[in-house]
C-alpha cells in the first residue's frame, strides 16, 4: 500500500512500507507548496501528478519527476482530475490560474477566460458529472466569478447564480436527492 502527502513548502511525501520518502529539490521536485495531487496509469504503470502554488504541474513517472509545460503557462494547478474521452483514452483536466486545461495523448487544450465566457481565469475547482442523459457527460468549472458547463463543445457561462452567496466557487460536488434526483453543490467564499 502506497499513500502521497502533498505540503506546504515541502514537496511530496510518500507512505509506503511504513516508511516515508520525501521528494523535493534534491529529487529534481520544486520546493513549493503541493496543493493538488492525482494518480492515473498509463499503460499498466502508476503515474503521480502534483500541483503546484507557483511551480505548475509534475509528473512523476518510472521514478523521474518532470515539469509539464502546456504551449499557454500556468503558475498554479489547484485540481487534478481524470476523465475518460468520448472516444476512449485517459484525459488529465487542470483547474488552474488560467484557466481549464485538458491533456490527451500528449496534446493540451487551453479555456481561458475569453472562452470560459467568464471575466476571470482563475478556475479554483472542477466537476465531471458523469453522463446526464444520452451520450451527453458535462464538466463544470468553478471560478472566482461564477461557473461555467462545457457540454463536450462549448462552455456555458453563468456569472451570477440566483441563490448562491456568492459567485467566488472554492469547491463543487454532485450528490443525488431521495428521488435519485442530481444536485449540484457549490461551496462558496459565502457558505453553501
């Protein structure tokens, strides 16, 4: 059994055996604060992904760890989040200070704010809901100026939400009522 502690100012942590291996500078791993981590395995093998404060996203993989640097750069990752594709494959989606990204088969994709249809990138959270009907599955981005849906082609922005405290979205989650029934959760600057 293996576990993975991200830190604040000191890299990654990892339990496994009992024992606990550190990965920092010395290990070619940014000294910073981890505020994200995912794993996803390609090919059979384990790979660990870290996002960082101020450093971007690492990829620990076969032991080594390298930065990973998307054609638009971002500072900050602060969620990590494996979906499968429409047409099969592994897809790695980012939460970050610029906006959603989407990494596949080595290729990236970049949602700014101009896109998002938001005033701001700075996407803090994300919410794959699974297929809600058809072939139809959505991901949600909560941002510090309200959320966005992209329905596989295009976002949908709303600023403003009637009922929420407020639109600065720090977390969303999807739970079902009695009914069966979707809800969606949004943990806010203001409350739920």
């Amino acid at each position: 059994i293996s576990s993975r502690l991200g830190t604040r100012g000191d890299g990654v942590h990892r339990l496994k055996d009992g024992h606990w291996t550190s990965f920092g500078p010395s290990e070619h791993f940014p000294d910073g604060q981890v505020i994200s981590l995912l794993e996803t395995t390609e090919g059979g093998r384990s790979v660990i992904w870290a996002g960082t404060q101020d450093h971007g996203l690492w990829r620990l993989d076969n032991g080594a760890w390298q930065a990973m640097l998307p054609p638009v750069p971002f500072s900050s990752a602060f969620e990590l989040l494996e979906r499968q594709g429409a047409h099969g494959g592994s897809q790695l989606w980012l939460a970050t200070d610029k906006g959603v990204y989407r990494y596949q088969d080595g290729q990236w994709n970049h949602w700014g704010a101009r896109e998002l249809g938001l005033q701001s990138p700075l996407t803090l959270c994300l919410l794959d809901t699974g297929h809600t009907g058809g072939n139809r599955s959505e991901m949600w981005a909560g941002t510090d100026r309200g959320y966005s849906v992209f329905d596989g082609a295009n976002w949908h922005p709303t600023a403003a939400a009637p009922g929420l405290p407020s639109s600065y979205l720090y977390r969303l989650a999807q739970t079902k009522n009695y009914l069966g029934q979707r809800e969606i959760w949004a943990g806010t600057e203001g409350g739920l």
